[in-house]
C-alpha cells in the first residue's frame, strides 16, 4: 500500500520551484516494535515519516522505524547519518534540477549540503550550531542578561564558503532576535534588510495602523516556503476519520494515514485543475468546491 502511494503520488505531481521535507507523524495508541516515542508533537507517539511535500502536497515520503534507503556509492565518503540519507533520497526523487529545498534545524548541515548539491538540489534552513558546518565566525550565543540581549537585537553576520567544489557557496548567516537564528543556504544571492509592512493597533489613535518593519530576507525566504508539510498535515487533520477510534493494529494507522495523504493530494490537483479553468475562462464552470464538499 505505502509503495503504490509513494508511487502514484509522484506519478500526479510536478513540484515547483520551492518544496520542503518535514517529518509526518501518525498517532497509534497500541504496541508495535515500530512505533516511537514523541512528546513534542500533538500526536504524540506513533509513526513517523519524513515527507517532501510541495504546498501541502505529498510528493514521496520514507518512514523512520525502518532501515534508511540504500544511496549511491557517490555518497559513501561522506558518511550520512540516516536522517541524511532519507533527505537525499527524497530529493532524488524530484523530477526537475536545482530544485530549492528548505528544512528545520533538525536536517541542516554542510555535509547534508553536499550530498543535495551531488543530487542537483539546493537546500535553504535554520541550522543547529554545533557540529553542523556553522563556521565561528558568525555564530552568536544566547544572552541571558536581558538588558544585553535587547542591545543586540539586529547584530547580523554573515560569511560564504569559497573555492569549494564539493559545497559551492554556501551561504552562513546569523541574525539576533529574540535569540541568535542561524541560516545555511546554497540559494540566497545576497543578505539584506528588507522593509515591510503590517497592521497594529495604535494606542495613540485607538484604531490599527500600518507599521514598517524590518525583516532579514533569508529569514522571509525561509518563512514563506518552509510550510509546505505543515500545511499537508493540517489539511490531512481537518476531516480525519480516526479522532474517535482507538487504534490498537499497526497497519489500521497506517492504512487511515495512506487515505489521507491520497486525499488531501487529489484536493490539491483540484485546486490546480479549477484554477487552470479560471485563467482559460470557461463558461459555465461550478462554483469551487470546499475541501469537505470535495471529499
């Protein structure tokens, strides 16, 4: 069933130009040697799965309780962890080069950054300071003096790799905000302040008014394309069938999940469908149907 899914869910889609890989994670109150521990999620413990998915669309996927998938011997000096190797071997999935992949700190490291240039991707993502490829010289640490933290809210480093054919350019940026946020990226051209706008409410004039406001953009970068599985696990979330079932057979978790995920994916073809008629506009066409109306 998992395989036939991976499968038809590449077969449907063309990703565009930005995705992101996150991990899934399906709820399973029963015993199974396969099943993990997790207490930062809602969820809570279950099965995990590391997806790409492209504005919330499955595109493949690779659970965690097994073995890592077997890479190329073109990978093999670079010792990927399996996290690392199920990154790169979603990414090989994609149909299209030098498509831009953007992930958590849980996945970022140069070494990762490497295997994904050698599979002709690009990767964007905060990244974990230690032991991840973060060079010294922009990394800043935590201030917990509050007065000194507030003083250094907006101190940005930055600094690229040079004469590397392995991991070219490699871009590390390091910006102060509530706490130091570090960056790695292989697809930003430049780091720069960007001015932008939202509605506050004002105390002096008692209605909202727009305030400008800065905001790094590979941090904007990051934020506006980082959600593409977040979104897929919400929409699979809005009319799940199990919320009242207490799951007690492995495969029942994973057999609701594989239902989902081919659901929300055939919505998200819709959408593509109906906006293509849209722009061609077609006489007649329906009125756009909801998601619950659509399933």
């Amino acid at each position: 069933l998992l395989a036939h899914l991976n499968k038809r869910c590449r077969d449907m889609w063309i990703p565009r130009k930005w995705v992101a890989i996150d991990e899934q994670t399906l709820g399973f109150q029963g015993a199974s040697g396969m099943k993990l521990r997790i207490s930062y999620k809602r969820e809570g413990d279950g099965f995990q799965c590391d997806a790409i998915c492209d504005a919330g669309y499955t595109f493949s996927f690779w659970f965690r309780h097994g073995p890592p998938p077997e890479l190329d011997l073109k990978y093999k000096h670079l010792d990927l962890s399996p996290t690392a190797r199920r990154v790169v071997y979603l990414a090989e999935r994609l149909p299209n080069k030098w498509t831009r992949v953007y992930m958590d700190n849980l996945f970022n490291s140069q070494k990762l950054y490497t295997a994904l240039y050698m599979a002709e991707t690009l990767a964007h993502g905060v990244a974990r300071t230690s032991g991840r490829g973060v060079p010294l010289s922009v990394i800043q640490r935590e201030e917990k003096n509050k007065d000194r933290a507030e003083k250094l809210r907006g101190t940005t480093m930055a600094a690229r790799l040079l004469h590397s054919a392995a991991c070219p350019d490699l871009l590390a940026v390091s910006t102060y905000d509530t706490k130091p946020v570090h960056i790695l990226s292989m697809t930003a051209e430049s780091v720069k302040w960007d001015v932008k706008e939202r509605s506050v409410w004002s105390a002096a004039i008692q209605k909202k008014a727009m305030m400008k406001y800065l905001r790094l953009n590979v941090i904007e970068e990051y934020n506006n394309h980082m959600n593409a599985t977040d979104i897929a696990d919400q929409l699979r979330g809005n009319y799940r069938p199990d919320r009242w079932m207490r799951q007690r057979k492995w495969w029942w978790a994973f057999f609701i999940w594989s239902i989902g995920v081919a659901g929300v994916n055939a919505y998200k073809i819709y959408e593509v469908m109906y906006e293509e008629e849209v722009a061609k506009k077609t006489p007649g066409r329906p009125k756009k149907w909801t998601h619950a109306q659509f399933l």
